[in-house]
C-alpha cells in the first residue's frame, strides 16, 4: 500500500486520487526508485502490469480505497467525531496528510515492531503534538488495557480507522474489538476493510483469489477472517453500531476512477462505515 500511495501521489494535482508525500519514506530503496520513476508514463504502465500480474486488481483497489476511507473520515469529523483513533496503522499517514484532522487527537495504535519502524522513518521531521503513538502487543495485552494504562477518553465521540486488518485474525478478536469500540460515545463511526467470506471458502470464484491467498500464506501472513456481507448489519447491531455503507472494489473503482484504470481483480475486498447508536 505504501508503494500504491506513492506512486499515485506522483501524478499530476489534476489528475491524483490524494497526496501523500510520506508514503516513499516506508519504502526500500529499489521500490522508492521505482515509486519516484512512475511519474513517467510509459515506466508505471509497465509497474501496473507488474503489480497487475502478481496482485490482480490490487493496485486500482488500493488507490481507490484510499480515497474512499479519506472522504468517509471526513463525513465521520463532519458528523460530530472530536477524536480519530487509527487501529493497526502501518503505514497510515492520515494524521499528517489530512487537514481537516490537523488539531484534532488522532491516536494511532498498532505492534511494537511496525510502529518502531514507523517513527524511525519519520525521525527528523515534524511530528504534530496532535498525533500519539501507541503500541499493543494482542498477545500481551487488550485494547481496554491499553486505555486503561492511557486514560482513553470513551465519552467523546471518535472516529475509528481499521484498514486492512481484519482479515488476519480471528473471530474472537475481532468481537473483543468491537467489543472495545462499543464503549466509546454514541455518534462514533468506524470505518474498517473486510473480504468477502467466499474468497476463504472458494478463492476461484474471485478473479485472482487462488493467487493471492497463495501468495499470502507463502508470506506467513495468511487470511483468516472474513464476512459475508449481507450478515454484517445483523453483527454490527449487537455491539450497538448501524452500518451507513459496505461497498466493494468495484464500486469505490467506479466512483473515483471512472475510466483511468479499467482492472479486474480485488472484488473481494470491502469498506464498510457505521454509527455507534445511541445506548
């Protein structure tokens, strides 16, 4: 996703889905060349391809939902969120890229490893004091732990961000977090990724399915989770939470695409936005 951000910031103002002019700096050095190079059109089609070929639909996917989760956080702060709370970062940069959070308590939460890793790639700039950086090992320790020992604030309304995550762990953890985000005020949103429960049970019905999953479990990263969709209203009402938008890969294509990028690949991956009700 770094390498997707990167390369999209390089094109043209006009033309971009969203800046992010952090996202070279979690690179290596061969794929930063690579990011900076695919300002040239001929040198990112053939990294579209490349990428293409290994990860079908990956790419176009990546961008577009990059700029869904950036509008759908928006509409979050717009409907009253006073805090963000981005929940396994990575390589997330919507604290500093964003200005519509600037000023606003954004509390990114992920493993010890990749927020070290994180913050020594951004040693020597700027970090805003409106950014916190925290770090959780599930084995060790709970997200209700980790507000304990914090003092997290659950009577203010937050916007929660849960990108690519879901899909890695198991049925209980993502109760246990659900659970979590229940305590905050009414009128939070979350906005998380899932895949389609089909694409763990029958990966050829997917373009790319067997592919992937293969590559993934070759990577010690293998998918263990998924919904199916039409089951998710019914989950998100038990922790208190109405779901606003699920839309697919296809769909949030369509929307900030359009005719740039025609790609097949990647249905299987899903946003999805919701409210916390009212208690």
């Amino acid at each position: 996703m770094a390498l997707f951000r990167a390369m999209e910031t390089t094109r043209s103002k006009t033309k971009r889905l969203f800046t992010d002019k952090y996202a070279h700096l979690f690179l290596p050095p061969g794929l930063k060349v690579a990011a900076r190079l695919s300002h040239l059109r001929a040198f990112r089609k053939v990294a579209e391809n490349i990428i293409h070929k290994k990860i079908p639909g990956a790419y176009t996917s990546g961008i577009a939902r990059t700029r869904l989760i950036d509008e759908l956080l928006e509409e979050a702060v717009r409907k009253g969120a006073r805090q963000v709370m981005i929940l396994g970062a990575g390589f997330d940069t919507r604290g500093l890229r964003l200005p519509f959070l600037h000023g606003m308590p954004v509390i990114e939460i992920d493993h010890p490893n990749t927020a070290r890793y994180k913050l020594s790639r951004l040693s020597g700039l700027h970090i805003p004091r409106h950014i916190r950086y925290y770090q959780i090992d599930f084995n060790k320790q709970s997200l209700d732990q980790l507000g304990a020992q914090h003092h997290f604030d659950f009577s203010v309304p937050t916007a929660f961000v849960w990108e690519g995550v879901t899909n890695y762990l198991t049925a209980e953890a993502i109760d246990n977090t659900f659970g979590f985000l229940q305590r905050f005020a009414p009128g939070s949103h979350v906005i998380f990724t899932y895949v389609h429960q089909e694409v763990l049970d029958n990966p050829a019905a997917f373009t790319g399915g067997e592919k992937l999953l293969k590559e993934v479990a070759g990577l010690e990263e293998k998918w263990t989770f998924g919904f199916v969709p039409s089951s998710l209203p019914g989950f998100l009402q038990r922790y208190g939470f109405s779901l606003l938008k699920d839309l697919g890969a296809d769909e949030y294509r369509s929307l900030y695409l359009g005719g740039r990028e025609k790609e097949e690949g990647y249905e299987f991956y899903r946003v999805a936005f919701a409210r916390r009700l009212s208690d």
